[in-house]
C-alpha cells in the first residue's frame, strides 16, 4: 500500500521547485530564440554599444550565469530593470503597481465560486440551478471579457480610466473569472458530487443515528478534496486574469506579462511569469499541508468500538 505522507511530500517538493523551474524554463527559451539574446534586445544595425549591455544584463556569459544572477536577485527583491516596457525602470516598481489589483482581481473572481461551493455542500444551491449555470458557463472568457469592455466604452468613454471607470473594469473582470469558461458550474458540481459520494459511507450513517450533523463529519474527511479543488480554481482564474486584464485593459500582472512578451522584454516576462509560479506554488503548499493535518488527525481519532454480538450479550 502507498505511504499516506507520499502525495503531499511530492506536492511539497513541487512547491519548492516550481518558482525556480518557471524562470529557468524561460531562460532556456530566450537562448533558444534565433539569434544572441542581446541582439534581440539592441540589434547593432539600429543602436550601439550591445556588448555593454550584455555584461550589464549578464546576457555574455550563457544562459546559467544570467539565470544565477537573475534568481539571486529576485530571492533578495531585486528584479532588475526593465528592458523594453519601461526601460530602465524598476521591474519591482512594475510589479508593486500590477500585483495589487491582480490579487483584487481574483479574490474578487474566487468569491462566486467560494459562495457556489458552500451552497452546493450544504444544499442551498439546488441541482436545478446546474443547467443554468452550465449554460452561462458555455461563454468563453475572451467572448465575455469583450462584451465587458464594451460596456465599459459605451458608458464611460473617455472617463473608463478614471476612479469609477477603474473600479466598474474590477468588477466586470470578476465575473468574467467567476462565471466564464464553466468557473461557477465546476465549482457547484465538483463540491456537490465529492459531498454526495461522501454520504453515503457508513460513518454518516451512524453519525445521523447519533444525530450528529453530517456535514460537520464529512468536512474533516473531504478537506484534501477541496482544497485540490480549490487550487485547481484559483489556477483556472489565474490563466484566464491575463485574457481579461488584456481585453479590459486592467494593469494587472496579466497585462504585465502580455506587454513584457509582446515587446520582448525578458526581464518583466521572468518577473511576472515567476509571481504566478510563486503563488501556484503557495497553493500547492496549503493543499499538501491541509493533507498531511487531516491524515494526522484521522490517524489519532479513537477507534470506533466494535459491536457485541447479541448473543454474547445475551450469554453475559
């Protein structure tokens, strides 16, 4: 039989790895381009002095010294400086401007699903209602997220940009990660079947006989289960917070990493490619810890005592 710890121990491997594979991935992308990496930067028909800027960028020396020098500036908050975008800004400026309103963005996006999942476990959400919301969910992001944008237009015009332009693009972008591309139905479905498969093993059963509440049995059980599933939901809002950042014109690290990609900056694409694997690194933390909790509890939990047959109960 599989050790219980070994799932969240490879779960915990990956979260440590994961930041540190994605930037060295796009580092072996950037090398792999046609060309040297400085040349893509500064051709040397059109500017001057390449050379400089390859030692300045650590591009002269292969794709393991600009890695090495780039992750050990990044551990200590230093991203560099932005080569195209912004050039010579502060990539960390970048980011302190574009992570705020992503994070908004998805916590915004997550609450439909946060609220679907609890009314799917508890019942409030009735099986119905999953039609619906399959349909609404038939939408794609980038068909909805145009809409939004155009809404946003007709409205505001001139004036999208400012405080309540801004905000009314927030909340259209919400919906869009909440409700496009099946978000809200999986989320209901996926809850409701993993409760539903839950019931009926013999322990709900018998806590029903105790008048127990069932829910506040299966929860400690399911807890593994959601939490992957809550990953898996916070995932599928961050592929598609570039699509809406992009359409709605929201600066976020989405728009970021579009900009950084469309102008070939390297720099900002680490950066922004790097806070993604940094927070799908998080969550693949909390789902390993959540399951290694959950398995020690259950494994201290009293036994449940075996019945006496009756009749040795009858014989004493």
């Amino acid at each position: 039989m599989k050790a219980w710890w070994l799932r969240p121990m490879v779960r915990l491997v990956a979260a440590l790895i994961l930041p540190f594979a994605v930037p060295a991935i796009i580092t072996m992308m950037i090398w792999a381009l046609p060309g040297d990496p400085a040349e893509i930067i500064c051709p040397p028909e059109i500017c001057q002095g390449t050379e400089v800027l390859a030692a300045r960028w650590n591009l002269d020396g292969g794709p393991w010294k600009f890695f090495s020098a780039w992750i050990t500036g990044a551990m200590q908050g230093d991203f560099g400086k932005s080569w195209r975008l912004d050039q010579g800004g502060s990539v960390y400026d970048l980011l302190a401007e574009s992570v705020p309103t992503t994070t908004v963005l998805i916590l915004a996006g997550l609450l439909p699903l946060l609220l679907g999942a609890i009314g799917a476990a508890t019942g409030l959400i009735p099986r119905r209602v999953d039609p619906v919301a399959s349909a609404v969910g038939l939408v794609p992001a980038v068909v909805f997220a145009l809409l939004c944008a155009a809404v946003v237009e007709l409205n505001y015009g001139a004036q999208s940009f400012d405080t309540e332009g801004s905000l009314v693009r927030l909340a259209l972008g919400a919906l869009v990660l909440g409700f496009a591309d099946g978000a809200f139905a999986g989320a209901t479905t996926g809850v409701r079947a993993l409760f539903s498969t839950e019931r009926k093993q013999r322990y709900v059963g018998v806590a029903l006989l105790r008048g127990e509440r069932p829910l506040a049995n299966m929860l400690p059980n399911v807890a593994p289960a959601l939490a992957g599933q809550l990953r898996a939901r916070v995932l599928h809002l961050l592929s598609g917070t570039v699509v809406v950042e992009v359409v709605l014109r929201i600066n976020g690290i989405g728009d970021l990493l579009w900009s950084g990609t469309l102008l070939q900056d390297f720099g900002v694409v680490l950066a922004a490619a790097t806070s993604f694997a940094a927070l799908s690194a998080a969550l693949l933390f909390i789902q390993a810890v959540t399951e290694i909790v959950v398995a020690l509890v259950v494994r201290r939990a009293p036994a449940i005592p075996t019945a006496v047959p009756v009749a040795q109960r009858a014989a004493s």
